[in-house]
C-alpha cells in the first residue's frame, strides 16, 4: 500500500515514514462531525482527556508533554481556545438580561471614566484578554520557577490557564462571576501552580511561592488593564 503523504510503500496501520495513516476515508459530513465529537468525548485523547488528565495528574501530564510524550495530549494553546470558546457560548446562551436601572451611561471624567472603560474593555474584550494571561503567567513562572525556556512556560500556562477556564464554567453556571473575577478560577490557576511545581522536601516553600505567583500574575493584570484604561480614555480607541 502507498502512503498517500509520502508515497512510501509499506503493509503497517501506519506509515513508518512520516506517521500517515493507512485507510483515510473521503472527507464527508459523517466523518466531520465524528472527527470533531470524537476530538471532545475521547476520554483517551483530546479535550476530555486533557480534563481528566490536568484534574488528577497535572504535573505528570504537563511534564510529559513537555518532554515530549504527547500521545492522546491535546496542544495546550488548543485546549486553552477550546476552553475558552466553550465559556463564551455557555455565558451567550445564559446571560441574565440586565435591569434598566443598573445600566448606567459613560461618566463624563476622572477615575470613573477610567473604570468604566476598563470595565467596558473586560466585557468586550474578554476572549483576547483571557488568551494572552499566558504571557504574564508565563512570564511570573519563568521568574519564580527557572526550570523551563519560556515557550515551555507557556505551553504550561496555557494547561493551566485552559483548565481553569473549563472549571470557570461550571463556576458561571452557579454563581454568574465573570472570569476575571471568580475566586473560584483563581482558586484554580493556584492549585495547579501548587500541584506541578511542587517540592516534595519542602510543601510550605512550594506554597509561599505559589502565593507569590498568584500575586504576581493578578499585579500584571492589574497594571495592564488600569494602562489601557487610561490610553483608551486619552485616545477614545
């Protein structure tokens, strides 16, 4: 049989020169939709399988994946937009609709301007914003932790990240706290940062560090978004 990649011939499931797979079926809407539910309910690999795996083993599954052991893993930077596209539907399809009374018009001036551009770039922006926290945890990683490149930090950060969002979910469903300001996805993004980085030899260092990361990553924001609040009152951007 001839490898429809590379054209090597060869009999195996697979081929022993660029990995292609013997038998590929015509692209159809049968085969999509199986490719793509397969990709979500597969507890052996992809979305479902980096839920299960990030919830019970993270530092094993972080660690493999950066040492290359990447079978049935889902790419970090994929499950973090998968993650994040899930949460945006399930917030469209839930929202609660607004009182009149609490929608308030643009102030005219000062810190209250401020705040309500930040606020108005939070909701609008949320998907962007989301996404790019990798840099600054990764980043806060690099500086606390120093065992990885920071591409790697952000491969981790976005497991972390991904995986926080995927609980921040079921966290909007009870509670309706938008990301940014749920405890609970925080409580999370700590947890993991605990549990991969963790010291056998030294439990309460590992936890005075991770606190110190949580901190680091939330000032980052912090300083970010009061910026672009004020550069978007400056410039009406």
């Amino acid at each position: 049989m001839k490898c429809v990649s590379c054209n090597t011939e060869h009999d195996e499931n697979f081929c022993p020169n660029c990995g292609q797979r013997n038998g590929v079926m015509r692209i159809t809407i049968s085969s999509i939709v199986e490719s793509t539910f397969s990709t979500f309910v597969n507890m052996d690999r992809g979305f479902l399988f980096n839920l299960k795996s990030l919830f019970l083993a993270p530092k094993k599954t972080v660690l493999e994946y950066i040492k290359g052991k990447r079978k049935g893993i889902l790419n970090p930077i994929s499950y973090l937009i998968l993650t994040i596209s899930l949460y945006l539907i399930i917030i469209t399809i839930v929202r609660i609709p607004k009182d009149p009374t609490d929608i308030i018009s643009s102030p005219k001036s000062g810190i209250r301007k401020i705040a309500y551009e930040i606020g108005y770039l939070l909701r609008a922006y949320i998907k962007y914003f989301w996404i790019f926290s990798i840099i600054p945890l990764g980043a806060t990683l690099k500086l606390l932790f120093r065992k990885h490149n920071f591409p790697e930090y952000l491969a981790i950060s976005s497991f972390i990240i991904g995986q926080a969002t995927a609980i921040g979910i079921v966290s909007y469903l009870l509670f309706k706290i938008p990301l940014f300001f749920d405890p609970v996805v925080f409580g999370v993004i700590s947890l993991l940062i605990f549990k991969i980085f963790k010291q056998k030899n030294n439990v309460f260092e590992s936890l005075l560090i991770t606190f110190a990361a949580l901190i680091l990553f939330i000032l980052q924001w912090i300083v970010l978004i009061i910026i672009l609040g004020v550069l978007k009152v400056q410039f009406d951007f």
